[in-house]
C-alpha cells in the first residue's frame, strides 16, 4: 500500500526543485565553468525543503500518537502487544507504573500522560538534526536499533545547512551547493525517507495538501 504522505512530500519536493532549481540545473549542465547560480533561489529551496522534511517526520509522530491513544483505550489492549510504548517512555526517561498486582486502569492513565509528554516535544520540535530524528523516530514506532543512522546524518546535516541560510544573507553563505547537487541532496532525503516508512501505519490524518 502506498503511503499518501509519502506521495505527497515527494510530488511537493519535486514542485519546488520546478520552481527554484530546474532552470539553474539546466543552464549548469550547459556551462559548468562559467555559470553563476542565483543564490537567493537556492537558499530558499533548502529553507523550504526543510520545512517540509520537518512537518512530514513530525506529521507521521503525531499520527503514530494518535493511533496508539485509539489502542491502548480499547477493551482488548494487552502491553506485550505494544513494545514501542516502553521505548517512549524510555527516550523520556518516563517512568510506567509495574508494580503487582498490575492497575490496568492507572497504567492506561500513565501512558496518557506518556502520549502527551510526546506530542509536547513534537510541538516544541524545531529542526530535523539526529537527536530530535531519533526521538520523532520512536514515537513513530520505530525501535532504537531500527533507526537508520545514514538517514539521521542526511537529515542532521541537511538541517545544519539550512540553519546556515536561515541566519545570513545568501550572498554570505559558503555551504550553498551547485543547483543540481541541492535537487539530488533533497531527493536522496526523500528516498531515504521512503524506505524508512515503508512499513509504518497509513496515515489517520487528512492528506497533506501539496502547495504552490
């Protein structure tokens, strides 16, 4: 099954390489030695890129959360079905709540208060760096072992760049790519992105709307 969100980030990221680089990368690969990119477009690319790699790992947490709050109130919810709710609270250094004999009720509140916890830091979440990918990770079901560190270095150096054009005038930034090296960054993303979530739950939100 294909993954909607997925669908869409990538239909986004292509619309923007379209509108921002597309005519660069063509007038690159005619002149290699003597073109000069326009530096304001590039940055905005990255800057809006990273917006949408942010709202599209932050989105799956958020959905992941919602979905395991629909689990765990249902009658049938037994804890050795749902391992990723004591990675959450580890990452959180949360404590459950195991003595004996075991309070399904006071358990079932506990990881309320868990899911909240989560769905605070995804709305303090600023950037895509390894820490907060790993935390995002998680919370979308993800086990520690099962994060993929070449992904996590792609997206902490990807937010670390755009840092860089977010804070100086482009004219100042050293870290711009040549036009066809910012597409293949961001779509490489995109790739790593999709294999990561190939087999995460479908979306229990609205489909993300693609923008021009």
């Amino acid at each position: 099954m294909t993954d909607q969100m997925i669908t869409n980030l990538e239909t986004r990221i292509n619309e923007l390489i379209q509108k921002f680089v597309q005519e660069q990368i063509e007038a690159e690969q005619q002149d290699p030695l003597t073109y000069i990119p326009d530096l304001d477009k590039l940055a905005a690319f990255r800057l809006l890129v990273h917006a949408e790699f942010e709202e599209f790992i932050e989105t799956k947490a958020k959905n992941a959360l919602r979905e395991k709050i629909q689990k765990i109130k249902s009658n049938d919810f037994k804890t050795r079905e749902h391992p990723e709710i004591f990675a959450i609270s580890n990452i959180l250094s949360f404590q459950l709540p195991t003595e004996h004999p075991f309070d399904k009720a006071k358990f079932i509140s506990s990881i309320e208060s868990l899911i909240r916890a989560a769905e605070k830091i995804i709305s303090d979440n600023n950037g895509i760096k390894e820490s907060s990918f790993q935390k995002l990770s998680i919370f979308c079901g993800k086990m520690i072992d099962e994060i993929d560190e070449v992904l996590a270095t792609s997206l902490s150096s990807y937010g670390k760049s755009r840092g860089d054009v977010a804070h100086k005038s482009a004219r100042r930034v050293t870290t711009l790519l040549a036009p066809s090296i910012e597409a293949k960054s961001a779509t490489d993303i995109v790739e790593g992105l999709k294999g990561f979530f190939k087999n995460a739950p479908a979306s229990v939100l609205p489909e993300q709307q693609s923008t021009q």
